[in-house]
C-alpha cells in the first residue's frame, strides 16, 4: 500500500452523526458500458439495481447536437466533473483531462456544497484516476475530511471497508478505474473476455464494500443513498466522441425515497450530485444552475 493511501484519519466521535442523518455513498466505475454491465457476471450490481432505480439509457457528454454548448468530451475529465458537481462544460468549464479553464469556484465539487452547509461533516474520496482529487477537491483544503489517491481498485475497497468499520463518513466517494484500462488494451464491447472480466472484478471488490455497508446498517440503524455510475463508454479501445457507444452510461440507485424499477429513459451523469445533495441537504437552491430537475430515482411513495 502506498504511502499517499496508507494513513486514515482514524476513528472519531463525530456528534452530529447518528441514525437519523442522512449518509451517502457514491460509486464510481471508469468506463463501464451499460451493455456490457449486462453481459457480464456482476451478482453485486445486479442487486444494488435490483433494490432500488436504475438507468441503462441514461448519457455522458452533455447536449448530443455539436451546436450545444453542454457538449462535452466523453472523457474522464469532463466525465468525473459532471457527475461530481452536476453540471455540464458550459458551466463547470472542463473541456479535456487537462482541466484547464476550469470553473470550479462557481460550481465546486458537491462535498463544498455539502461542506458550506454542514462545517463538521465527514467527506471522503478515495480514487485510483488521481486527477479527481487532484483537480476537484485538492485545490480547497477543508472541502474533503480526507481525499488520498489510491494505486489499485483494490486499495480503493479495503479504505472504504476501513473507513465503515472505524469512521463515521457522511459522504464517501469511491473511483475505480482497471475496467477503463482493460478497455483501452483490449477493446470496450461485451464480445471482449477480457473486459468483461476486469468489470467481474470491480463487481467483487464493490461485494466486499456493499457488504460492510449492510452490515453498519444494521448495527448503527443508518440507512444508506447508494448511488452508482459510470463516465463514458467506448468504442473500440477510446473514447471521448459522440457516439452513442461512448454516450449511453448507466446509474443505478437505493435507498431511503427511492423506488424500485427501471428509468428510460435515463438522465445525465450530472443527476448523481443533485440527487445526493438532495438527500445531504433536503433541498438544491435553484440558483447552484443544476442541469438536472429532478433527483435521481423512482419515487418510492
Ligand atoms: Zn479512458
């Protein structure tokens, strides 16, 4: 384990915490497509959709008409951007993984939305692709609780088992990132063994995780949003085009106001930060310009 991911800031009493505050827990997976979600052997993520909404229409890259000025690149950096602060390029400022031209003191990250309204909430990212802290959160000291760049999927799984064992996270970001290199060598189609074995394989480290998270419900009475996608898909061994193998992502969510079944068809990425600062802070002020209308998610009632 690495020295940048080795130390966790250990177990701390946090009073404003119990069971009747709201908690989430955020799944990133690089490069999945929903398709190939679909082909392969993922018992863990077949039962996080089975649970609660999900989307295998939902998109990445923004507006689909190149005269849009939402249109953004299907890439990692724009990807992650939209997903985490629920906007698209014209507002969030981020054309490519450089990250350059960024405008992010408008529209930060959610946890400084979730940090500006609660100063003692616990805010934690683990992710292997280091640019999202790096470019996202790092430029803000105090804005995460704890933000370490991990060397492996597998790093990324044993902190996050860690940290619902020993902390008490309010919010805990998660970015796993070999089913987007098993892409790139190998191909990003559901024809593809290799692919389709590397997304087997997140499946399992998240079965780990999912696991831990059940059992801290049921020990502490907390009751969980779990919420999950992806960046992009691909098309033969890239991405960052328009096509609607590099667009369609999937999302899937649970947990408390969410219903079950399918949404077709499905929204942005960027529905992932309205629906959790919904359930973070009970309301998104319209002024925040989130692409999105509506949270994420059947509406259980
Ligand atoms: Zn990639």
């Amino acid at each position: 384990m690495g020295s940048s991911c080795s130390t966790l800031a250990g177990k701390t009493s946090n009073p404003g915490h119990g069971a009747d505050h709201p908690h989430a827990l955020i799944i990133g997976l690089d490069g999945v497509r929903p398709d190939c979600l679909l082909a392969a052997h993922t018992p863990n993520l077949d039962s996080l959709m089975a649970q609660g909404s999900y989307s295998l229409d939902a998109f990445a890259g923004g507006g689909s008409k190149a005269s849009d000025l939402t249109t953004q690149a299907t890439s990692s950096g724009p990807g992650w951007t939209s997903i985490l602060t629920g906007v698209w390029r014209d507002k969030h400022g981020v054309h490519d993984n450089s990250f350059q031209g960024s405008n992010l003191d408008q529209y930060p990250h959610l946890f400084g939305r979730i940090r500006a309204a609660k100063p003692d909430a616990e805010l934690v990212s683990f992710a292997h692709w280091a640019p999202i802290n790096e470019h996202l959160l790092r430029p803000n000291p105090g804005m995460a609780t704890l933000a370490l760049d991990c060397k492996s999927d597998l790093e990324v799984a044993v902190l996050a088992l860690d940290q619902l064992s020993t902390s008490d996270p309010d919010v805990l970001f998660l970015h796993f990132d070999d089913v987007d290199h098993a892409g790139h060598a190998f191909g990003y189609e559901a024809q593809v063994p290799e692919y389709l074995a590397a997304i087997a394989l997140v499946d399992e480290k998240l079965g780990v995780v999912l696991q831990g998270l059940r059992v801290r419900e049921r020990e502490t009475g907390e009751r969980w949003l779990v919420i999950a996608t992806t960046d992009h898909g691909g098309l033969g061994t890239g991405h960052g085009g328009q096509s609607a193998d590099e667009r369609t992502i999937w999302l899937a969510a649970r947990g408390p106001g969410i219903g079950q079944g399918a949404v077709s068809p499905g929204p942005g990425h960027t529905a992932v930060a309205r629906t959790v600062l919904q359930h973070m802070l009970g309301e998104v002020p319209r002024a925040w310009g989130m692409a999105d209308e509506q949270a994420f998610g059947l509406d259980s009632h």
